[in-house]
C-alpha cells in the first residue's frame, strides 16, 4: 500500500501544519544514515 505525501492527505492543512522540505528530508536522512553506520561500527563522527 502506497502511502501519498502529505500534502494529499485529507487531514493535512497546510496552513497549520509544519513539513520539511525536499532538502530538509534529505538531510535529516543523510543523518539517520550517518548516526545508523556509527551505532554499526561503534565509532564516533570525525568532528
């Protein structure tokens, strides 16, 4: 089952209701991955 974006949902209202953008999502991804691969390994980010 495809789920739509919010966008489309009957209970979203844009005018009330917050949403990342395109690239917000992309990088909050990015860093999931980032976080997921250190808990993986066990190291820590090269910061």
């Amino acid at each position: 089952m495809s789920m739509p974006e919010k966008e489309e949902l009957p209970f979203f209202n844009p005018e009330t209701d917050e949403t990342l953008s395109k690239d917000e999502r992309v990088e909050m991804y990015e860093a999931w991955v980032e976080y997921r691969e250190n808990l993986r390994t066990g190291t820590k980010p090269d910061k």
